[in-house]
C-alpha cells in the first residue's frame, strides 16, 4: 500500500472515532450518565421541557418548534403551566382541509394575563407561543414604553376555513388550522386604549403609542414563526398577524 493510502486509512479512521465519541457523549448526557444540567441551567438545554419562564433564543424557539411535532408535550406544558387559560378540545376533521388537530380554546378572561375581547380556538403551539409572547414581550414592551400593564387585548379572530386573502387558488391560509391570531389592539391597566390602525401612522412612531406598536411587533418577532404588520400590505393594514409557521418572518 502506498504511502498516501496509508495516510487516508488513518484518516478515516480517526474520524470514525471522533464520530463514535461524539454519538456517545450525546447519548451519555441526554440519558443524565453526564449530569450536564447540574453546570448548565435546565433552559438552556434543548433537551429539557419549555417552560414559560424559559427566555427567548434559540434554545427556545427550537424547543417551540418541537412542541409542534410532539402534541402530548405541547398540551402538557399548558396543563402544567396555564390550566386555568385554557381548554383542551376534541380533533376535527373536515372535508374542506381545514382540520383542527391539537388545538385548545384560549379563555377571554384571565385572572392571571390579559382578557380578550371574546374567546378564542388556538392550535396548541400558537397558544403556547402567545403565552410565552405576553409574558416576555408583551408586558415588557408595554412597561418599558408606556409604564403600565396591559390588561387587556382586542382580537379580529383566529380560525377561518380560507386561504390567504380569500384568494381561489392561493394556499390555505395559517388561519385555516388555527396557526395565526389576528390582534388589533391593547387596553392598559391606566386605561389607555391604543389600536390599530389609528396609533400606526408615520406620526406615531415619534409617540409612545407608535412606540408602543413597533416594539410589540418586534418583540412578537421572538416569539412567532411569522410576524405581519400595517407595513407589510394593505390586507395587514388594521391589525398583527401572530403566526407559528415560518422561521422569523418579521415584517
């Protein structure tokens, strides 16, 4: 054998280890032989459960992600986290494609968040990641900006068996399976009301309703896969589109 064979034999070889290695560290540390959570904090393990104090990132957002493809887990973490928020409903399966499966009714009053305007029907991943949304973003941006709490939110709705902008031939929309909610304004604990699109004008980005607006559309950023707001067309022009489908669509 020449020399260049015996140096990619080697080659390979030392790869295969690295490889095995590296197999055999991540099973050691997801089956806890490694202990990794004792130096590391459990919200920064992908591996871990969601919780809702857990912080944006990465981290997080895949664990979103994950909570998609896993519905025992994404109605566990409501159960355990908001009961009182939330109800649990039955899967239904249409004829029309516009089937709701893993999905829950988000309550309109709240004795520990904001009350809407009216109930609504949320695939579970959009409630999760609303809830997460409200508690990191939300009353963050409202404080931040404004000095109070937001106690309360106007909707436009969530489910609605059609495709993107009622078109015939367009795909069915992220509402058709209760993936997107539609929110077009904020009532706060002073009693301040600010909404869409009356508070979004080229003026209102220099007042601390405008202010408000833009960093809430940012900080929902955070939290949905797909964020459109009166900038994006005139369709959006009123109101939020909260979506968890996509990756970071902030527009």
């Amino acid at each position: 054998m020449t020399p260049t064979g015996h140096s990619r034999r080697r080659g390979g070889g030392k790869f295969t280890l690295v490889c095995m290695a590296a197999i055999i560290l991540a099973v050691a540390i997801q089956r806890d032989v490694i202990v990794l959570k004792h130096w590391v904090p459990e919200r920064y393990l992908p591996w871990a459960p969601l919780h809702l104090e857990d912080p944006p990132g990465l981290v997080t957002r895949w664990k979103l992600s994950r909570l998609d493809q896993n519905p025992e887990a994404c109605r566990a973490f409501l159960e355990n986290e908001v009961p009182r928020r939330v109800t649990s409903l039955p899967d239904s399966i249409t004829d029309s494609g516009c089937d709701l499966i893993n999905s829950v009714r988000v309550h309109d009053r709240s004795t520990d968040g904001v009350r809407f305007n009216k109930s609504f029907i949320a695939s579970c991943p959009l409630a999760v990641s609303w809830l997460r949304f409200e508690r990191h973003g939300l009353q963050a941006a409202a404080q931040e900006v404004l000095g109070s709490r937001v106690t309360g939110v106007t909707h436009l709705g969530s489910y609605a068996c059609r495709n993107i902008y009622g078109r015939e031939n367009a795909r069915r929309s992220e509402h058709a399976t209760a993936d997107a909610l539609d929110v077009a304004g904020f009532r706060l604990s002073d009693g301040r009301e600010i909404r869409l699109p009356a508070d979004w004008t080229a003026a209102g980005a220099q007042d601390s309703a405008g202010q408000f607006l833009r960093a809430v559309q940012q900080a929902a950023c955070e939290s949905f896969g797909t964020v459109l707001g009166p900038d994006y067309n005139a369709a959006h022009r009123d109101h939020f589109h909260l979506g968890t489908r996509g990756w970071s669509v902030c527009r």
